[in-house]
C-alpha cells in the first residue's frame, strides 16, 4: 500500500495543542509523519475541512441495540438482536467513533465479526457479560422470573448482557467464563442503577473481598476491572478492592475523588444516557418509571464531573446509549462541552480515552505511530460543538488508513 497524503486540513490532534494547519501522511495504516507532504503517494484533499483523530467511546452498549424490554422478554428474535447490533456498529463508525469499549452485553463473536471485516464497525475492546451479584442491577428478567433462568436470555457469540454470582467463587467462576468469552477487561455493579426494579442508586453490592476476587483474576490476565457505581461508598469498596476506572460516578464527593486520584483510579461520566431516558424512555424500550430514577442525575453528574476534575481525576469520556437509538453518540461531547470547554470534551474522547483503554499512543491521537484512525468534520467543532452531534458532519472518517465512510 503506497502513502496517502491528506493536505488543507486543521488538525487538532487530540493532546490538547492549539489546530494548526498542517499535512499528515499515512503508510500501511499508520500515521508516519506530520509536516509538508512527500513526493510521492496520493493525495487526499481537505481543504475547508477540521481533522480529530477518530473518536473513542469508553462506555457502549452495542448488545443493547434492541428495544430493551422486548428483548428480554423473548419478544425480538436472535435474527433482528443481531440486525440491530450490527446497524448500531455501522452507525458507530458513521458518528466518527473508530475505537468502543463495550461495557457490558456483548460477546465476543460480534468483536470477532467486525474486526474480521465481516461487519462495519469500530475497533471494539469488552467485557462480555457485565458481572452482578444475584439481585443486583444488571438483572432485567421479569419480576417473577427465577434468576436461574437468566442466563437463557445469553445468545452464545452474540449477547450475554450479565452473569450472577451469589458469592465470591460464583463470581471467580463467570468471570473467568466471560475471560473465555473474549472479554479483554472486566466490567462489576458495585451500586445499584437506574434500569431495573429491584435495586436503588443508594444500594452498594459486592463486598470489598468480592471485588478483589475479580481484580485478582483480571490481574492474572494482565487486565482491569472497572465498576458501575453511582455512590461514594460503592466507589470506596471498589478502589480498595483496586480497581482501576468508575463509570458514571453520579454523587462523587470530594473525599472520594481525592482517594481516587491518589490510586489513580480514572472516571467515565456518562451524560448522553441521562439525557436519552429524560427524553426517550420509550424509544429505548423501558417503563417510564425509569424516568423518575434519572431525574436527579444529571445536575448530581455535572457536580461529580466538577469535583473529579478538580481533584485531579482521569475523567474519559461515555456515552451508554441503550436501546435502538444509537446513532448520535457524538451527543455525548456536544455535552460535555457545554460543561467544560469543547477541547477538554475532544481530549476526554481521544487521548484520555486511549489511556483507559490502554492503548495510548495507538489511537486517540495524531502523531507518527498511531492508527491512521481519523475524522474530518464539516465545520469547526472547538467553535461549535454541537457539530459532534450530528453524524452528517462526519464528512469522511478513516479507520487504520481505511476510508469507512466518505460524504465527500
Ligand atoms: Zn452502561
């Protein structure tokens, strides 16, 4: 494959520095410098348009493609689950997200299908199956339904939304289930949540013991645990236990922001999702009560945000869309920009991104060495950020050197 030149663009490259106008070459996949394009190779013109690197979303929910309720009641056939999987990868990649780690509901032949080529999607990093105690958030069976009979609603390669344990060798034993699944982390509830009936955002699960055992097993893979938690106890048992990111983080205090700076624990808020169940419960498929749970997350987020900053916490960036309704993920920078400015909501989504994820220097940055992995946008997204929330302004967005889409 000979070198590809794209020229006229302003590249803000995803660390922070000032856009600048400046040619950027790509070989085999790879960005190979930054500067005035060489001689030879093609060249791909950008004139009027802004480059970012692809961006990256720490907090996806790819097998929850479907009208939620509907699919765990038997009501969506495997055929249309995975459809819908499939539409929400392509659509991924549209909005300009060429990276995804998959925090629970899919299992590893949908990573295998897309990083085969088999269907358009972005790079995926997940966890298969989220890990729950019994009676914890992560069930969505019926009311009445018995939790042994949970696990019949897993497709195997292609949805496990979550396993449970009832006690601490349950838990080693779905974990290293979902380690043969094709999970490259673990991903636990360590708090009750906002979708499902049995459990409150106050509730913490797990013991500290509990978690340990899965951030023993994640460590003999050399990987992490993350946890879902809203509150400050859940977030303390979960950094003693020692894991290593928070997602959503909805009542962080500042004492517990502090304990996870100094452990160096990182965050992933997650606004989008409050503002998809404020507006659309309906359309992710779920009870209006929902709406009630979620009323008092977002400001409670914004101030978490505030304080995780402040303190000092590596804060990504997570959208957690859920149900069919996945298309505009760049919502979730548009609304972080609102609350910090629209280059702190870019770096969160690339570079510290890349960082949670472990593949910093590799994606979520364009410098010599990384991933062709890039997006050009109609327009100036620092100066309107809103731009991020409409995938039609995604005007051409490449994956390792590969053109994926092109509007041009
Ligand atoms: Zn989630």
């Amino acid at each position: 494959m000979g070198s590809v030149h794209v020229v006229g663009a302003t590249v803000i490259d995803g660390s922070g520095r000032d856009p600048r106008n400046v040619g950027l070459t790509i070989e085999n996949g790879r960005i190979t410098r930054l500067g005035a394009p060489g001689a030879h190779g093609e060249c791909l013109d950008a004139e009027g348009l802004t480059m970012t690197p692809g961006l990256i979303d720490a907090h996806v929910h790819l097998g929850l493609s479907s009208a939620i309720q509907p699919h765990f009641s038997f009501e969506v056939s495997a055929a249309e689950i995975a459809a819908d999987i499939f539409a929400t990868a392509g659509a991924t990649l549209d909005a300009g997200f060429t990276t995804v780690r998959d925090t629970g509901g899919i299992d590893g032949g949908v990573v295998t299908a897309i990083a085969k080529g088999k269907v358009r999607g972005p790079r995926v990093l997940s966890c298969g199956p989220v890990q729950c105690q019994v009676g914890g958030h992560g069930y969505y069976g019926a009311a009445w339904e018995p939790t042994e009979l949970w696990s019949r609603h897993h497709i195997p390669g292609l949805c496990a939304l979550s396993m449970m344990a009832g006690n601490a060798d349950e838990l080693r034993r779905n974990v290293r289930e979902a380690f043969r699944r094709g999970a490259s982390f673990l991903k636990l509830c360590v708090t009750g949540g906002v979708v499902g009936g049995h459990d409150r955002l106050a509730d913490t699960q797990f013991t500290v013991e509990e978690i340990a055992v899965a951030v023993q097993e994640a460590a003999a893979r050399n990987t992490y645990v993350t946890v879902h938690a809203h509150n400050n106890q859940g977030i303390r048992n979960a950094v003693e236990a020692g894991a290593r990111c928070v997602e959503h983080g909805t009542s962080l205090d500042e004492a517990t922001a502090a304990l996870m700076a100094a452990r160096e624990v990182a965050l992933v808020p997650t606004f989008a999702v409050v503002e998809q169940l404020l507006h659309d419960t309906a359309g992710a498929g779920l009870a209006e009560s929902t709406r009630d749970k979620v009323k008092d997350v977002r400001e409670q987020m914004a101030r978490a945000l505030a304080v995780a900053k402040h303190a000092g916490v590596r804060t990504g960036l997570g959208s957690d869309l859920i149900g069919p309704a996945q298309d505009r993920r760049g919502k979730e920078l548009s609304l972080r920009a609102a609350l910090e400015t629209p280059m702190e909501a870019l770096v969160a989504a690339t570079r510290t991104n890349a960082e949670i994820l472990g593949l910093s220097g590799e994606v979520g940055v364009l410098s010599p060495g990384a991933r062709a992995d890039l997006v050009l946008w109609n327009g100036d997204p620092l100066d309107d950020p809103e731009l991020f929330s409409d995938p039609a302004n995604a005007v051409l967005v490449m994956r390792g050197g590969t053109i994926v889409k092109d509007l041009r």
